[in-house]
C-alpha cells in the first residue's frame, strides 16, 4: 500500500487498515526502523487486552504484580 508523505513528515494510514487494526483518534502506533524499512505496529493497551484471553490476562496480571514488588524492594534498598 502506497502513503503520501506530507508536510512535516506526515502521513495518513488508510482508513481500511485503522479499522483492521482498530487504530483511532488517540491511538498510540510503535514505530521501528529495520535497515531502510519503517514499521509501524498498533501498541495494544490493557484495556485493549481486556476481556481476550482470561489465563494470558490473568498471568499478565500476576507479572505486573511482581514486577512492581521488584521496584518496591529495589527502591526500599537503595
């Protein structure tokens, strides 16, 4: 698919790959640069992933759980 590049470097994503995707105003977009390629991914928020999958949910909830008592003990110790 073929974009217009802009002024000030913009472009505009199709409207048929924003609603594949479900990009929307708001939405955040990752971009990565692999050689001379440009890739643009949707970032998936929590409240995206809510609802889709309940163990991966809850398994993401216990490893945002540990992750955080990690910060809290590297905090408490410096």
């Amino acid at each position: 698919m073929e974009v217009k590049v802009h002024k000030k470097g913009i472009i505009v994503i199709p409207a048929e790959v924003r609603r594949r995707l479900n990009i929307k105003e708001g939405s955040v977009v990752e971009l990565e640069i692999e050689g001379d390629k440009i890739i643009l991914k949707r970032k998936m928020t929590l409240l995206d992933a809510y609802g889709v999958d309940k163990e991966m949910g809850d398994s993401a909830v216990k490893e945002l759980g540990k992750l955080r008592k990690e910060e809290v003990e590297k905090e408490n110790s410096v």
